[in-house]
C-alpha cells in the first residue's frame, strides 16, 4: 500500500494547525512529513518513510530550540 499520500496529508493538516498558533511545532512536524512523503513517493518503505519523518522533524526542532 502507498502510503506517501498519507505523510503529505499529514504535512497539510500539520501546516493548517499552524496557521492557527504561533508555537512553530507543528511547522516542524508538516517540514518532517513533507519529507517523509517525498522519500514515500520515491520508493522508499515505511520503515525508511518513518526515519526520514523522524530525523526532519527533530533536526527543525532542535534549531528552533537553539535560538
């Protein structure tokens, strides 16, 4: 089963949530998803689809952190 529509769904509702607060989390959460879609859309597993999400979301979040 295809499952890299379901990350970039996942992406737009992350990225509608947004919208509606200001705290940048879940901007992170849609960049992740986004990415795991992409990764999805190419070929790759969930296993993969799931490190892609995992690594991005948590890259965006540390540099947010930081600053």
């Amino acid at each position: 089963m295809s499952t890299w529509w379901l990350w970039i769904l996942g992406a737009l509702v992350c990225g509608i949530v947004e919208v509606m607060s200001v705290s940048f989390v879940f901007l992170m959460f849609a960049i992740g998803a986004l990415a795991a879609g992409i990764a999805g859309a190419l070929g790759a597993n969930l296993a993969v689809q799931a490190i892609v999400f995992i690594v991005r979301s948590e890259e965006h979040t540390s540099e947010l952190q930081s600053h």
